[in-house]
C-alpha cells in the first residue's frame, strides 16, 4: 500500500525519479541510473544501465543490461546481453544469451547463457551452463560447468573441485594449469539437471524460464482484458492509483470471504463436495487481482519514467508486464519481497471487487 503511495507522489514530483527509502526503482525504453548514495536498485527497461556504487543489491532486467558501478551486496542480472564490469561483494547471479563477466565477484558465480565470458576472479563456486564457455580467471572454489565448447584461457585457474559435465565424459581437454587431474570430476552432461542441486540450489534455467513466463503470462492476460473491457481496467488502475489504502481492504474481505465461504459449506456436510470449488474461486481471483494489480503498478513506474497514461492494447501489454517484472524482483528479496506481492494481488483484488459488486456491499463507488 504505501508503495503504491509513494509511487504515484513521486512521479508527480519527481517526473522519471522513483526512490522508496534508500532503494531506487527505473522503469522505461532507456535506463540509466547513475545516483549515488542508494541502497538497493530495481532496474528494468530495454537498455538498462547503472555505473554508481551502491550499498545493497542490484537487480536488473532488459535487452541490453550493464552494470559497471560497486555493488556492495548481490547482484541479478537477466537479459538478452548482460555485462558485469563492476566489483560485486556478494554473489551474482546472471541470465541471458550472452553474458560477460569483467569485474570482480567476491562471492559465488550463477550463471547461464548461449556464450559466458568470465575475465575476473571469483571468490567462491561457479556454476557455469552455456553453449560456448570462456573461462580467463581464477576460480577460488568448486566449479560445475555443462557446455558445448570450453576454452580455458592463460589466466584460467580452479581451485577447488572442477565438475565437468560433458556429452561423452573424458571428451573435454583441461590445461594442468587449470586444475590437475585429480580434483577434476566427469559426469555425463545427462547428470546436470540431477546433479547441480549440490552445486547451486536450483535449475536456474528453469527459474528463469519459469520467471519469464509467469511475466509473460501477466501481460498477456492483461492485454486480453485490455481488449475486451479497457475502460473497465481504466477504472480499475485508476481507483488503485488514487486510493489504494482502501482498496486494498476491499481486496483482503473479497479474498477472507472467498476463502471462508468454502470452509463454512464445508461445514453443512452435503456441501463439503463445493469447498474444491471456493478455493479454485479463490485462486482464480488472485490470479486477476493480481493482473489488474501488476497493471496499475506498471503504469505507474512507466508514468515516473515520463510515459504517457497507456491507450492501446500493446500499450497496456506494456505496463502489465513491466509491473510483473518489477514486483517478480522485488518478490526475491526474503520476506518483504512476498509481502509486497500479496500487496499487489490484495490492491487488484479490491479493484476487481468494488468494480464488480454494488456499491453498497463495499461502501465504495465505482470509477
């Protein structure tokens, strides 16, 4: 609520400047963040780029990503072409088709891609998938690589334990420089997927696939709604821009109501056969209000970036996307970043309930 708040003061006063505490939030065509004194950045656009140094954790996505300023915590990065040029002193975890590594990283390595460059040292694992990999650095830790082609560079060095995933095990030529032959471990490239759960936690292809298309998703809907009712989802956007306090109440009883509702025909006996059917209500309503939520959110970031209120379909495909994007990186933060989703899906929800039942029922008039 108070995000939503502070979102629709500052892109009235600030025009595309969008900060919430020490943390900084950008959303457009063109990025470039080059403030100082920020915490954490959320950075999202086509061409997204930020050269100052800052405190916490960096997350950005768009086409082409850049980040060459100090990050004093971790760093996410997903893009067509994502460059790390800056000092990193947590991890990093980075996603695209071409991913190159230039500054220091003084934690772990996650990362994946068509083609991996890694130029600068890292400090702790390196889990590395990609088509054609460049490794010209020291390892400090253990490495898990699975690709196509490997070229190990002069200034290439593992020094913990080398897990090669290779098509046919022994097939892949590894310099003693890089690491002897005793600490190299070969597995069938089949094993990755099994295997890399002790190396890394997750398929983070598969996190990012999942990710992307839950954005993907978002958006889509979000234009099918835009299509069939666009004043409908006008009003919507506008009732949780204006007051998204009491609109977010309207939310919570909309979805404590549904909820309940199945345990209380639960309750006749006969109707314990309907509760399945409550909850996938319940669901389902989510889901919308968390459309219609992640539309109005988009639009504002794209109006503090200086974009125009959305008028077409593609239009408001846009800013549904862009607003799953941004709250999908701010969700990854511990705690905080789930409240902040169930904010956006309980502000949708109460969008979607007050534009759906009688005035009376809500106390609210509809937009």
């Amino acid at each position: 609520m108070s995000v939503f708040l502070a979102t629709t003061a500052l892109a009235e006063e600030n025009g595309d400047r969008l900060a919430i505490g020490g943390d900084a939030f950008r959303a457009g065509r063109s990025v470039s963040f080059a403030q100082e004194g920020r915490t954490d950045l959320f950075l999202a656009g086509e061409q997204v780029t930020a050269t100052t140094d800052i405190a916490g954790t960096a997350h950005m996505a768009g086409r082409w990503v850049t980040l060459s300023g100090a990050v004093g915590g971790n760093a996410y990065m997903a893009g067509q072409d994502v460059t790390l040029d800056g000092r990193v002193a947590g991890n990093a975890t980075l996603f695209g088709q071409k991913v190159t590594v230039r500054g220091p990283v003084a934690g772990n390595l996650r990362a994946s891609g068509s083609e991996l460059r890694i130029e600068e040292a890292i400090g702790g694992y390196a889990l590395l998938a990609g088509e054609r990999v460049t490794l010209n650095s020291v390892v400090s830790g253990d490495m898990a690589l699975t690709a196509r082609d490997v070229d190990f560079g002069p200034g290439a060095r593992v020094d913990g334990t080398l897990m090669l995933y290779e098509n046919t095990p022994g097939q892949l030529t590894v310099p003693a420089s890089v690491a002897p032959e005793a600490r190299i471990e070969r597995h069938p490239a089949a094993d990755w997927s099994r295997d890399r759960g002790h190396h890394g936690g997750h398929s983070w292809r598969g996190v990012l696939g999942g990710f992307l298309f839950g954005v993907l998703l978002v958006a889509g809907v979000a234009a099918l709604i835009a299509a069939l009712l666009p004043e409908a989802l006008a009003a919507m956007r506008r009732r949780i821009l204006d007051r998204p306090g009491r609109t977010f109440g309207a939310g919570f009883l909309a979805l404590s109501a549904l909820s309940g509702a199945g345990l209380v025909v639960a309750l006749t006996g006969i109707g314990i056969l309907l509760t399945p059917a409550f909850f996938l209500l319940a669901v389902l309503a989510g889901f919308l209000g968390y459309v219609v939520g992640a539309y109005a959110f988009g639009v504002a970031l794209l109006s503090a970036a200086g974009r125009a209120l959305p008028d077409s379909i593609g239009d408001r495909a846009l800013a549904a996307g862009v607003g799953a994007l941004v709250a999908g990186v701010i969700g990854l933060v511990p705690f905080l970043g789930w409240l902040f989703v169930l904010l956006v899906l309980l502000t949708g929800l109460g969008a979607l309930a007050i534009r759906l039942l009688p005035d009376h029922m809500l106390g609210a008039p509809r937009y």
